[in-house]
C-alpha cells in the first residue's frame, strides 16, 4: 500500500485488480521489447555505417593505385583473337583428319520427325578416311557392326555452333568442308541430305557402303528405309561443291555387271546432279573428277567386275563422258 497526503490529506491507495497487474505486466513487456528493437535498429545502422565507411577506404585506396587491365579467365575472348588463329581453333574443334564421320538415319524423340545422328567406330581401328592416300580399306569398305552409337568421348566440338551466330557463321564451313561424311547405306544418306539440305553446298566428301541399309540396325523412318539410289540425286544437285563421292564396289554393282551399262544406268539415275555440277565447275565433265570409282584391284576385263579392272573403269568413264558431253 502507499500513502498518500495533501494539504492536510491523507488517504492509502487501495491494491491493484488482477487485470491491472496484467496490464501493467503487457505495458512494461511491450516497453521492454520497443527498447530492444531500437537497440537492434541502432546495431544494423552502426553496421551500416561501418560497412559504407569501410567501402570509401578501399575506394580511396583503389584510386590511389595505378590502372591496370582486369582479365576474367572465365570468359575467353574468342572473337578478339585474329580470323586466322580462329579457324585453327575450329579446325580443331571440329575435323576428324584421320576417320569418316559415319551417320545413321534416325527418328526424333521429341516430334518423330526423321533425323541423323553419328556413329562412333565400335573398336579402334586404323584410319580409314577414303581420301587418305593409298587408303584401300577406307569407310566405305566398313559393315555396320564395325560402328555403335556415339558416346561424348568421341564427339566433336559441334557445341560451339551454339555460342553465337557469328562463331556459327565461321565454323559451320570448315566442319562440312573439311570432313568426310560417311552413310552405310541409300536411307541414311538421304535421311542426311534431307536433314542437312541448307548446308550441302558446303560440303566436300561423302562417302556410300551400300544401296540398302541393314534392317536389323535401321532406326530410322519408314518411308525413308525403302529409298532407292536414284532418289538421293535430285538432293545432291544443291551440293554444287563436292569434291569426291566415294561408293562402294557394291554399289557401283548394283548398275549392271557391265561398264557401259552401269554407266548408262548411273547418267539417267544422276544426270540432275552430274548438271549442277557441271554449271557449277563450268565443265560438262565436271562430275567425272567428283566421282571416285573403287581401287583397281585387276587389270583384266572380267564381267561383273568392271568396277575394279583398270579397263572396266575406263569404259566407264568413257560411256559416261559421251552421255555428258551429248547431254
């Protein structure tokens, strides 16, 4: 109790309820935590404060220093370098100088649209690029069990068409020119032409096993399995660069057991391209240098064997020139 006098007054202050003790209680929890707030508030500014300070130190540290060029080795500045040492970093990033690269015709996951992907050789071998000198057992020469689906170690750099369309624009040229694309059979390489159509005047070298395609190792569509040879010439009139067609003796087989037939077959098959092509080069024999026939394995003249006896291959050209020079 207090006890409390006025003038003369005096009188005892009666005990506070139970709600006033809560109260009170609420009143001074409330200023206790509004103290303690403010005391966090005057910490973070106190930090704050510290931090912008520290921050003018090291700024006027830094202007004090002498400028110096700050290099982020993160990002490599590709397009600074000079267009000479860029394609050399293309060159290398993306040819295969010593094997073909052999593509197979597929269907894609996502829209079941017909696609290529690449194959990778299913156990090392000698280099079989059929533009190697001397190459006798090239790509064409390879079945397919001697191929199995590309795994990442044996791809090539052919993420870099991704960074950007300048990098794009100056090394998709050097991959399709540089390398020898390789099909095991008729589908798969119209399955590529059809999937490539907008880059075929890039390209230099392909390369043909077979007429039909392995069924049992076939993945792609089905209109595109039963292709015949005569389809892919119509798509190859755009590859008005090409600079060697390599077919296999199998191949060549397929015209006839005659030189002079299967030259004649070969002109009505491939006459649209053998035209392009001589617009191209500007000489109707243009496509007698493109096309690479077999080795010469004889120099008799045995039928069904023309495609490797010396003078089966000159018959050959020889039927073939006077169709194109007529034409």
């Amino acid at each position: 109790m207090v006890r409390y006098r006025i003038r003369g007054y005096s009188w005892v202050n009666p005990p506070l309820s139970q709600a006033q003790l809560r109260q009170k209680a609420r009143q001074e929890a409330a200023e206790k935590a509004r103290e303690k707030r403010q005391e966090a508030v005057e910490k973070v500014n106190k930090a704050k404060r510290e931090e912008i300070k520290m921050q003018k130190q090291k700024k006027a540290e830094l202007e004090k220093r002498p400028l110096v060029s700050v290099f982020n080795e993160s990002i490599f500045p590709l397009l600074e370098l000079p267009a000479e040492i860029r394609n050399m970093i293309y060159h290398h990033l993306l040819v295969d100088n010593a094997y073909a690269i052999r593509f197979q015709a597929t269907v894609s996951s996502r829209d079941g649209h017909s696609i290529v992907t690449r194959l990778s050789r299913a156990r090392p071998g000698a280099p079989d690029r059929d533009d190697i000198p001397g190459q006798s057992k090239g790509s064409i020469t390879l079945a397919s069990n001697s191929y199995k689906p590309c795994i990442s170690n044996f791809d090539l750099g052919v993420n870099i068409f991704l960074a950007n369309r300048q990098i794009n624009a100056e090394s998709s040229p050097i991959f399709y020119s540089a390398n020898l694309f390789n099909f095991e059979g008729v589908p798969d390489l119209y399955a590529f032409l059809c999937h490539f159509q907008h880059r075929l005047s890039l390209m230099r070298k392909l390369g043909l096993t077979s007429v039909t395609s392995n069924p049992k190792t076939f993945r792609g569509a089905l209109h595109v399995q039963g292709m015949p040879l005569h389809s892919v010439f119509p798509l190859l009139a755009s590859a008005i660069n090409l600079e060697a067609v390599y077919m296999h003796a199998p191949v060549w087989q397929s015209l006839g057991g005659r030189a002079d037939i299967a030259a004649r077959a070969f002109f009505q098959m491939g006459w649209t391209w053998m035209l392009a092509c001589a617009l191209a080069k500007g000489n109707k024999l243009g496509a007698l240098d493109v096309i690479k026939l077999p080795e010469v394995t004889s120099e008799l003249d045995q039928y069904g064997k023309w495609q490797v006896e010396r003078a089966g291959q000159a018959l050959f050209r020889s039927e073939l020139a006077g169709r194109l020079t007529a034409a």
